[in-house]
C-alpha cells in the first residue's frame, strides 16, 4: 500500500459504516471537514451498507463518481473485512479505508489483503484523522508511518516465503501443530490450553518456531502457516 491505486481523485461520496452513534457523527464530522465537497452517508451494520451499495448503483459503477467508504472492522452483524473486500472487486473508484480500535498485526495484514487503501486508528485525534484523509487527493494513503512500517514488515515476509528455498525448514510435529494453532490467532496461553500444555512449553515451541522461520511476529506466524496450507 504504497500510494493509492491510480492518479489522486476527488470524492463525490463518503460512505461511513460505524455502530456507535457517537463515533459514526464524530467520524461525519472529520469527513466533512477532510471533503467538504462530498455527500456523506452513514450506516450501523454491515447489511445496511450492503443494501445502501445496492441501492445507489452510480456509486458501484462509477457513473456517479468515485466513492470512499470508512469501514469498523467489528460490526454487530459481521466483519467489515468482507466490505472491504466487496468494494475492492468494484473497481478504482470506490476505495475502502479501515478505520479501528484493533491494531495488531494479523488484522492490519488481513485488511490489507481484502484490499483495504488505507488504515486509521479510531484512538487518532481528529485533526490527525483530517490531515491523513485529506493527503489521499495527493495519491497518499491513509497510513500511520508505524503501520505503514508493519505492513513491510509483513509484505517482506510473504516475499521472502515466495522465493526459491534450496532446502525447506523442517519443523517437528509438535512445532507444526503449535504453528497451526498460532497460525489461526491464538495466543501463548490459548494454544496451551488446546494442546494440555503449559504456557511455558508452548512458549518454547514458538520460540524455535520463530528461530527457524526467521520471523518475529504472530503476523508472519499467521502467514507462514497459510502458505504450509496449516489454516
């Protein structure tokens, strides 16, 4: 997620889909004040944003201009993943940004798989909120230079795994069923309790685990578990 997808653009709409009153208005606020110029819509579930895409088919196909939506990842009736993911196969013009309280590692990778063109922290003031959205009409994306930098971490990662090996890491049984485990999000803690091991045992596999693989987060855990076909 380097620069956006095409030439910077103007937004004729903003889609904001957040459940919280109070959040949705703050975040109307910040649009309006990042995009003076555009509609803005807002909606408090995923099926209502769904239904309002079908309803307003000039925004989905282009005709009625290039639409931006600001999407909670932790809907009441769903994950805002699979709305990122859904305005991604529109094409250029609609472009999804991630707006959340959750900052770790495998949710900022799965987002920005679906197709995710910007990610911002709900705990951002305001005013930081407005300088990134507004820098997006310069082709930057909206991105903290600290998750812009977990986001290499994790690209680096995939790429890496994607190279030619001359000879593969051999991990044990036990390390590939810890991995397996990690691999779909489970904590230390977690793991241990599905596998009847103590923390500090599971903790010791990871740590090989890691050794190994040459990876340092649950991030590059998860992605080297898909790429073994382990989730």
């Amino acid at each position: 997620m380097v620069a956006l997808r095409d030439s910077p653009a103007r937004y004729s709409h903003i889609l904001i889909v957040e459940d919280i009153e109070g959040v949705r208005t703050s975040l109307v606020k910040i649009a309006q004040e990042a995009f003076p110029q555009a509609g803005i819509s807002g909606c408090g579930t995923l099926r209502q944003a769904e239904q309002w895409l079908e309803q307003h088919p000039e925004h989905t196909d282009a005709s009625g201009g290039n639409l931006l939506t600001l999407i909670d990842l932790g809907l009441p009736d769903g994950n805002g993943i699979s709305l990122v993911r859904k305005l991604n196969a529109y094409g250029p013009h609609c472009l999804p940004i991630v707006i959340t309280i959750f900052d770790d590692d495998i949710t900022l990778c799965k987002a920005v798989a679906a197709g995710a063109q910007g990610y911002l922290l709900k705990e951002h003031p305001p005013e930081i909120m407005v300088h990134y959205l507004k820098r997006m009409e310069q082709g930057e994306p909206p991105i903290t230079p600290r998750m812009a930098r977990r986001i290499l971490a994790c690209m680096q990662h995939l790429l890496a795994a994607s190279l030619p090996n001359e000879e593969a890491v051999h991990l044990s049984p036990r390390e590939t069923e810890v991995l397996s485990i990690i691999g779909r999000g489970f904590r230390v803690g977690e793991a241990a309790r599905v596998l009847g091991l103590t923390d500090q045992t599971v903790a010791s596999y990871v740590k090989s685990i890691y050794r190994k693989l040459n990876i340092s987060s649950r991030a590059e855990a998860a992605l080297e578990a898909s790429r073994r076909k382990l989730v």
